[in-house]
C-alpha cells in the first residue's frame, strides 16, 4: 500500500468495516476462550501452533506472479487450532501471526491492522460453519477439516483482494479469478496436511507434534527450490520487459521446431519491430523509449510466447497457428500497439514478419532468415502493418541486393541466399541449386569458357530454378505424377525467374535461365529451340541439371550411381542433351585425378 494520506483515505471504505468486525471477533474469542476452562494439553497445543504458525509466516513460498508476498504453512496450523480447539482459539492464533511477524517487519500500521482482522473474521468464519458439525468419527472429522479450510480460504481471498482492487483500481473479479487460479492447489494441498495433523493430534497429540518439524523443513526445502529456479529464470528473462530473452528465444525455438517438424503441426514465428525506434530515443530520450518498449511487451504476451530479441526487436512463437491464424495475431498486435496513447510522443507503430515451418522452412536458421525478410517487406511497404514470408515476392529483395553487389563475393553470397530459398522448396534434398553451379562451373572450364563466363555460369546455376520461388509449394513437392495442366503451371518457372533475372540487368544469365530446358532435337520448353540455337550456358545447366536430379535424393525414387546417370545422359546425347557437353561430363567425372585437381583450378579461374 502506498503511505500518502490521499491513498490511506481512498482505502478506508474497504478497511474501516472489515477492522471494526475483525477487532469485535479478535475481542469476542479473547472473552470466550478466557472465559472457559483449558487443560494443559490443550495449552501446550495452542502455543507449539503458534510457534510454529509464525516461524512458518516467517519464511513464506513466493508463487509465481502472484501479488503478495506468497503462501505459508501458518494455513495449516491455524486452521488446526481451529478445528481442534474451536472457533475462539483459531481466532487469536490466526490473528496473532500476522500482528506479531508485521510488527517485527515494520509494516505500516494500516497493513497490520487490515490483515491481522481480516485474518480473524476469516478464522471466524471457518469456526462458524463447522461448529454444527458435531463428533469425532473419520468422516465427520474430515468433513470438518475440508469446510474449514474452503471457508477460510474464500473469505480470505475475498478479502485480500478487496483492498488489493480498491489500491490498484482494477477490477475485483478478474483479482479474484487471478488469486483463485495461482493459489488453489498449494491451499487444496495444504488443507491435507491439516487432516493430517488434525487425526495424529486426536490419536496422539505428541507425536502430531513432531509432525510440525517435517514441515517447516518441507516449506523451506520449497522456499529454497523455487529461488533457484527463479534464478536460473532471471539468467533467461529480459530485465526491462520481463520477457524472455535472446538466449531463451532460441531455446524455445529449437524445442518448438523440433516438435513442429515430429508430430507434423505447424509452428508460426512472428518478429516484430518497433517503427522509428530511434528518433524516439533521440526525440524523447531513453526512459521514454523504454516505457514505448515495455508497453509493446505487455501487448505482446496477450498474443503468444513472446521475447525481446535485443533493442526494439521482439519475437512472439505461435505453436499450432496455420498462415491465416498468425496473420491475424500479427495484425491484432500492430492494432494494439498503434492505439495505445505515449501523450506528447503521439502514436508508436511496429511492423511484424512472419513465416512458418516446416511449410516455409524446415531448419532454424532458414526460418530466421526468412521471418527477416517478411519483416523487411512490411518495412518496405510501409511500415504499421503484418507480412507473412511470400518466396515470390520477398526475396526480391535478395534480387535488389544481387544487383547492387559491386564485386564478384558479395553476388555470390546473394545467389547462394536465393538458391537456399529455392532449395527449401522444391523436391530435392539438400543444396540442389549449389551443386548444380559448382558442376556447371566445372564443365563450362573444361569446354574451355572464358573468366567472365565461368562466374556468369555459377550464377545461373544457382538461379536456374528461381522461378519456382513464384509456383506453389505443394505443386514442386507433389509425390505423385503431376496432371497435364499441373506440368503447364511448372513449366512456366523458366520463364518466371527469367523475367526476375532480366529486371535487374543479369541479362545473359536471364537467357541462359529461360532456355536451359530445351532439347537439342528441338522438342523442349518454353520455345522449342534446337542445336546450337540454344545458348551454350543453358546447354551446360541442362547437363547439370539432370545429372544431380538422377543422382540425388528426392521425392521421385531413389538416387541413380554416377555410373548409371552417366549411361543415361550419353543414351540422351543428340537427343536431349547437347553431345559436346555430356563428352564434357564424362571426362570430368571419369577422370578422378583431374576431378580432384578442377576445383582447384576453377577457383583460380574464376577469382577476379
């Protein structure tokens, strides 16, 4: 509670009455239980309760987000004073503890009062109701312990939260529901332990004593376990938002792809960014930008597993979530967060990107990649808005990057990210795109290509099935033979990434691209070229091309040996396959001295 008279007074509603019943009942027991006759036993009883009810109240378990300083065994032995020795007795000892351990604490004076008396109507209240329930039986026995324990635990709730709502101005019943829902099972159990010590008290009231050591011991054991936990959550939570941070992220990650890609459900990643970020900082200053982050934060946790990945990067992981579900979770937090109100620093938008796996992509690191470039898309786009991962679409920007590039690495480094986005897709496993340049290369050297017509090459063979960024994923993974108008729709990728490559400048590439399913007899696609009217680079990335479909793992039947795929293309050779180089094939892959000694020097012939 806060100490400024304004606070102390807008509390009074709530405490004046509750203090004034609880001090009526705190008297009431006084005269009742100095009025009647205890025996020793009973003496002895009461005061091993309260020694205990305070060393107990001493050393509460913290509960997770729980808004009090947690939960004690102090429970247990009131409500057994209660049952045991009736209503007056449990009054004083349930009142006592909180009066004697908050005076020790130097507590405010209002808190004392309002929790020592809510305390004994709670203790009342539980005497009240199983006072009718007469007899020593097991059942009756029992019946008693459990009324007792759910009276004094609802009027107890009620109570506490009551203050708690009129402090805080939020709402009682959503206070209630919260304190009900953490608290239930460790009360539930702890009222166990009251029939427990309740029957060895009737049976034998010594040995009932020695139960109270086993557990304090257990309720210090708790104490203990839960702070360490708490530690090791600390090292995985972000001290600003309280979210999990970088380090979690990627642990929950792997744990959820994991499960993802085992029991075939999807997983949605979701990264949002705050919009402008640092002319909040520069503008407002630093405390401001992180009120502007932890407010972003708190919407976030309404939508998922959320993190704060570092800065005004965050991400929030939504198991089980198909496009359209993510989409919507994405835009309700850009919706949120564009209406919440910084005063002067006006509206605060974010952008978010998402993708899923194992539908856009089946390992970490490509998902990472990929979620990046939704969220560069909606960056691009216009900011204060959701985009999910679209290969047709987003890895334009790997396009623009290719054409940007100014030396030789940095344009291989951009085709080798579109290749990885292709690859992810289509049928075949593992880096096709790359090893299909990596072969390409090495015949373009050996039929004796220039410089510059090696690196053309390379890049066309990791592009050559660009387009199929632009077709349905489901059409290039289909495990059954495609339909006439399913081959129609295929073919069309040629001309696809042809167009995407001849936008950016890359036009030879972008030939060799469109043309490289043409048949040297002239029955290929798109145009039917035949002979030498089919680019010779596309002719290479033919051969290439089919000699690692044969040879690699796919949804079309097991791998070919080299031996096998070689017979094929030299069967095709005149037909299908440029003759020159299949003959090219042949003595680079026939030849296992000059195979080791290519590479080498195709590096060397290549490098500018």
């Amino acid at each position: 509670m806060t100490e400024s008279a304004a606070a102390r007074r807008s509390l009074y509603p709530v405490v004046a009455p509750v203090c004034a019943a609880g001090l009526a009942a705190v008297v009431a027991a006084t005269v009742a239980f100095a009025t009647a006759t205890h025996g020793a036993t009973v003496l002895a009883g009461l005061a091993a309760f309260l020694g205990a009810s305070l060393l107990a109240d001493r050393f509460p378990v913290p509960v997770d987000d729980l808004d009090a300083n947690g939960v004690s065994l102090a429970f247990v032995f009131g409500l057994s004073a209660i049952v045991l020795f009736g209503w007056a007795a449990g009054v004083l000892v349930v009142a006592a503890t909180p009066a004697v351990m908050q005076l020790l604490d130097r507590r405010p004076p209002i808190r004392i009062a309002y929790n020592s008396f809510a305390f004994a109507l709670t203790a009342a209240s539980a005497g009240l109701v199983i006072a009718p329930i007469a007899g020593d039986s097991p059942a009756v026995t029992a019946a008693r312990v459990v009324a007792a324990s759910y009276v004094c635990y609802l009027v107890n709730v009620l109570l506490i939260t009551a203050v708690v709502a009129r402090a805080t101005r939020a709402s009682w019943g959503s206070l209630i529901a919260s304190s009900v829902r953490k608290t239930l099972l460790p009360f539930t159990l702890m009222g166990s332990a009251v029939l427990t010590l309740v029957v060895l008290w009737q049976r034998a009231p010594l040995l009932s004593l020695a139960l109270v050591g086993p557990l304090l011991a257990i309720q210090l054991y708790q104490r203990a376990l839960l702070r360490a936990l708490r530690a090791v959550r600390l090292a995985l939570t972000d001290p600003l938002t309280g979210l999990g941070n970088h380090r979690h992220f990627h642990e929950r990650l792997a744990r959820e792809l994991e499960h993802a890609l085992r029991c075939g459900r999807p997983l949605a990643l979701c990264l949002v960014d705050v919009d402008d970020f640092k002319q909040v900082n520069d503008r407002f200053g630093h405390p401001e930008g992180d009120r502007v982050l932890s407010q972003v934060a708190t919407r976030l946790r309404q939508s998922g597993e959320a993190f704060r990945l570092g800065g005004d990067e965050f991400a929030v992981l939504l198991p089980g979530s198909d496009s359209e579900e993510a989409l919507t979770a994405a835009k309700s937090i850009v919706g949120r967060i564009s209406r919440l109100d910084f005063g002067q620093m006006g509206p605060v938008t974010v952008s978010a990107g998402i993708a899923l796996a194992p539908h856009h992509a089946r390992e970490r690191d490509e998902l990472l990649r990929l979620v990046d470039s939704a969220l560069y898309r909606a960056k691009e786009e216009g900011k204060n808005r959701a985009e999910v991962y679209r290969p047709d679409v987003i890895e334009l920007a790997e396009l623009k990057r290719l054409a940007a590039a100014k030396d030789r690495a940095a344009r291989l480094r951009a085709a080798k990210n579109l290749a990885s986005a292709v690859d992810s897709r289509d049928a075949y496993a593992g880096n096709h795109s790359q090893r299909v340049a990596e072969l390409a290369v090495r015949l373009a050297a050996r039929i004796g290509l220039s410089r510059e017509e090696l690196e053309l090459t390379q890049l066309a063979g990791s592009l050559h099935d660009l387009g199929k960024l632009a077709l349905p994923e489901n059409l290039l993974r289909k495990p059954e033979p495609l339909t006439e108008p399913e081959w129609t729709v295929l073919k069309e990728h040629v001309s696809l990434g042809s167009r995407m490559l001849e936008s950016l400048g890359i036009g030879s590439v972008a030939e060799w691209v469109l043309h490289h399913h043409e048949r040297w007899d002239g029955t290929g696609y798109p145009d039917g070229l035949a002979g030498t009217e089919i680019p010779l680079g596309a002719r290479i990335l033919f051969v290439a091309d089919a000699f690692d479909a044969m040879t690699s793992d796919g949804l079309y039947g097991k791998p070919c040996s080299v031996d096998d795929a070689l017979s094929e293309l030299v069967l095709c050779s005149g037909t299908q396959f440029d003759p020159s180089v299949v003959e090219a094939l042949t003595e680079e892959l026939g030849r296992a001295a000059a195979a080791d000694a290519v590479p080498e020097q195709i590096d060397q012939a290549v490098a500018v």
